[in-house]
C-alpha cells in the first residue's frame, strides 16, 4: 500500500496587515509591510542574523535586527533554506508566484534531541532530466548519484520517544502521483518514487514533491547507542527499459526529531 506524506508547514505564508508593524522597544518600521521576515515560530519575535540562501542561484542573504530579508527574482520551483543557531534547518520550496508576494516564515528551536544529517542540499540522479520534470531548471548541483546514505548514533532515550525523518523539501520527483497533482508538465512518462531505508529495512517511499515530510521511524528499527544508518535510493524511470535512468531529485535538509 502506497503511502501519502502530508507536508506538514511549520510557515505562516500570512499577508502582512497594512498598517506598519510594531516591533520590540516600540520602534516602527513602515518597511515591515513589504518586506520578508524570519521570526520565531513560537513567540513571533523577529530573528536577526539569519541566513537565508537559495542554492539554485548561489544566492545568500542574513536577516536584518527586524528579521528583514530580501531575495531578487525566482522563476520555476526553487529550494529556499534558512539557517540560524539554535534553531531546527529550515526550508521551503517557493517559486516566482511565492517569491513575489512577503513571506512570513516561522522557524523552531531545535531541541538537544534533534539530529542533523545533511544541512545543505544534494541532488540524487544521473543528472539526465527531462525539461519537464517538476525539478528542471532547478538542478545546479552535481548528481550525488543515486544513492544518499549517513551514519549517526542514536542515544538510548530514542527507544522511549516517538522519531522522524525529516525531508525539509524535496523537489524533482516525478512520480504517476507527482504528475497527477500537476508537479510536473511529463506527458509519456513517469518514475517510482524514491525510497527511504533505516538501518536497510524500507520504511517510505516518497510520492510527492513538498517540504518538511515526516517519515515515522519504526522503533524496532533503533538501535540504541550505536550507529543507525539512513538510506535514501532515487527512483527510476518507468518508461525507460532500455537503460537505467534514475528520476533527477533535489533535498534539502534532513533531520531526525523526537517527540
Ligand atoms: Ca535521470
């Protein structure tokens, strides 16, 4: 049974009210109404100092002390990541109908629990795509190929909570699905979805494209206070026999969270 990953967004993409907004120490910033901010998903504080990057164009910006950013013109889906210390990676996948209007992105503290395995974003694949693929135009980076795999301890306080595999955002997957919601324009073809192993038992496989899809990790998969391993394997293209030809996708930040 195939299975649907709801992307979960930890984002308020929220219009900002037309009124000037009032930040901390009673400072007005009439700016605030046009421009993209970083802020603290919990308390809404704006967030300074944090880097916003859009890998694609090799594009990287910091907040400014009202959590300000800007980013120049997009066109076609885009990975747009933001880092700052203390807090969980985050990413989100926008385009130029997105990028056009202010974002509002609320970011989390990270908790001592949280484990990062890639921080940055890698491309999985052969780099042969099609210009119709929901990723085209997108891929920069160099095909890792078609397999991801990383080694990290877990700790014996896993084996008590509940843990996910976090895909902050995944784009490229041309999956029957994936062209059925309209992700791609592929018209004669389509792949298997990547798959996601833990410790080399499968445990999801990725339909559609999205951000911060969570994948519950079985517990009987955990080892405790050893190395666990996660696997990520591209798919394949289905209508091509004559040869291998692994579906082109990019990732951006994976973690492991509990809860
Ligand atoms: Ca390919």
């Amino acid at each position: 049974m195939k299975k649907i990953f709801t992307a979960i967004l930890f984002i308020f993409l929220l219009a900002l009210q037309s009124q000037a907004a009032t930040v901390s120490g009673g400072i007005s910033k009439v700016d605030l109404t046009n421009t993209n901010r970083v802020v603290d998903a919990a308390t809404n504080a704006p967030i300074g100092n944090a880097k916003v990057s859009l890998p694609k164009y090799n594009y990287s910006t910091y907040t400014d002390e009202y959590g300000g950013f800007n980013i120049g013109n997009v066109n076609g889906p885009t990975i747009m990541s933001v880092e700052k210390e203390g807090y969980r990676p985050f990413s989100l996948t926008i385009n130029d109908t997105i990028a056009a209007r202010p974002m509002v992105l609320g970011i989390q503290k990270s908790n001592i629990a949280d484990i990062v395995i890639a921080s940055d974003v890698f491309h999985l694949g052969d780099d042969n795509y099609s210009e119709h693929s929901s990723g085209a135009g997108t891929f920069r980076l160099r095909s890792n190929g078609p397999y991801f795999s990383k080694t990290f301890m877990l700790n014996s306080d896993a084996i008590s909570s509940n843990n996910y595999l976090v895909i902050g955002s995944i784009i490229g997957v041309d999956t029957l699905m994936a062209r059925s919601m309209g992700q791609n324009k592929i018209v004669n073809s389509y792949a298997s979805p990547p798959e996601i192993y833990f410790n080399g038992a499968k445990i999801a496989e990725i339909h559609l494209n999205g951000d911060n899809q969570k994948i519950k990790i079985p517990k009987n998969l955990i080892r405790a206070n050893q190395q666990n391993e996660v696997t990520i394997k591209a798919g394949r293209n289905l209508m091509q026999t004559a040869y291998v030809d692994y579906d082109d996708i990019e990732i951006a930040n994976l973690s492991i969270i509990s809860e």
